[in-house]
C-alpha cells in the first residue's frame, strides 16, 4: 500500500477545455517519501486568471514533453492499483485533467478538501492556503521538503502544493485516530452545511432557520438554481422534513425542466 499525493496545474478550470501543464506527485510507500514534478506541453490556449496563479507561461512549456511522456505521469500510472491511494485537495479538478491524458484511476480517493469540510468545522474557509496558515502547516513544510532532496518550495506550484497535501492529509489522519479508510468514506460523503451560502439569506441565517422561518425559498433553491452537490444534500434534507414541500419541490423542478 502506497500513498500518492497529486497536485496538478493546468490552463483554466474549464473542465472541458482546459489541459495539464504541471503534475507533481509525492509518493509515500511508508519506507521513503519519492518526488516528482514535471511541466507539459500542451496546444490548448492558457487563461491569463491562470498563470496569475501558477505564474507559468506558453514559452516556458515549449521544449516540454506531453504529460503523458513525463516521469511524474509514468510513475503515477505505475501505482495506479486498487490497493493505493491517490490524495488530492479536490479531486475533480485533478482527475478530470488526468483523464484527459488517459490516466483512468483505479486506487482509492481521498479528497482532503472533503474531508477537511467534515472534520475541521472552526477553518475560516477550506483554501489550501488558508488551512496552511491556519493550522500551522506552513512550519512544517520545509522539513519535509529537506527530506525529499528539495531546498526551497513555492506557494502555488504544484510540488509545493503536493507537499501540503501531505501535510493536511496527516492531521486530517490524526482526526480519525490513524484510520485511512475513514478517510476514503468521508470522502464520498456530501456535507450538510449550516449557514446559507448566497442570496439575501448569506452568512446571516442557518438552514435550519430558513426551514422555519422561509420555507418556500427552499423550494425556489431546489426547482430553480444549479446546485453542488454539498449545497443539493442540505436542501433535500430539510425539503424532507416536510413531505409536502418536498412534493412542491420536484413537482417545481420537472415543470423548470420541460
């Protein structure tokens, strides 16, 4: 069993569109932490937004292989076996981009930015960056970038990222008393959040709140607006508390869709 922590950049976020321009992965087999990281070419146009972040231009990508030619994606491909896992700070982004190249993962996700949401209720929000500031991990990293063989690491790139992954990944382990599986579980399960996201309703009134006070708001939620799916979980388990709102609901929501 061995643990593969990925980071990737890529042009955008335009899940259709956009490509791989860097993979970093940090494999952990329990024996030794193994690094690699890798900038690719690629022919898709690169959002300005984008290289904001990762600070990574078309010339530097010239001379570059594609992603799937490079040693990071060859050695994620070597351990891509349902015995392993791959950790990531938001899955889909990272897997949607891989399987863009072909890499169709078989090991079992952990998604940290998941089972931060479940597990580390007092963060100020669920940022990598923010949860590397708020809960120490930045004095940590360089340590465990001395140990890979690095001498200094960047915010955004995706081997620093890689390496907080790891970091977050840890204390997330420490909350459930060392067991990785929990992990997996807590991965797949949707979020019932409290306080209502947006709207006139924003950071001012919980769900529960709005369930009492202004229920067919919910109904408006569930029939109108294109929803996550953390954000669809919480309204149908309120909407479920009243079988004739819920009824109102899907009725509502087929009418919206014909």
């Amino acid at each position: 069993m061995a643990k593969y922590f990925v980071d990737v950049e890529s042009t955008g976020v335009d899940l259709v569109n956009d490509r791989v321009i860097q993979l970093a992965l940090i494999i952990d087999d329990d024996k030794a932490l193994k690094h690699f990281s890798d900038l690719c070419y690629t022919e898709a146009k690169m959002s300005f937004s984008a290289m904001g972040v990762h600070h990574i231009t078309p010339e530097m990508l010239e001379d570059k292989y594609w992603p799937d030619e490079t040693d990071t994606f060859l050695a994620l491909s070597d351990g891509n076996d349902e015995q392993n896992y791959f950790i990531s700070h938001g899955n889909e982004l990272d897997l949607v981009m891989l399987k863009h190249e072909g890499f169709e993962c078989k090991m079992k996700l952990i998604d940290t930015n998941q089972c931060a949401k479940h597990l580390l209720k007092d963060a100020e929000d669920y940022k990598l960056q923010t949860l590397r500031y708020q809960y120490g991990l930045y004095k940590k990293e360089q340590n465990i970038a001395e140990k890979m063989g690095l001498q200094s690491i960047k915010a955004h790139d995706a081997l620093g990222d890689a390496i907080l992954h790891y970091l977050l990944f840890e204390l997330l382990l420490e909350r459930v008393s060392g067991d990785i599986n929990e992990l997996v579980k807590l991965t797949k399960e949707d979020i019932l959040l409290e306080s209502v996201p947006f709207g006139k309703y924003k950071d001012k009134m919980t769900f529960e709140e709005l369930f009492k006070e202004n229920p067919n708001y919910l109904v408006w939620i569930y029939a109108n607006m294109n929803m996550w799916s953390d954000l669809e979980h919480t309204v149908k388990h309120w909407l479920k508390k009243n079988p004739t709102l819920w009824k109102k609901a899907q009725e509502d929501r087929r009418l919206k869709m014909r």
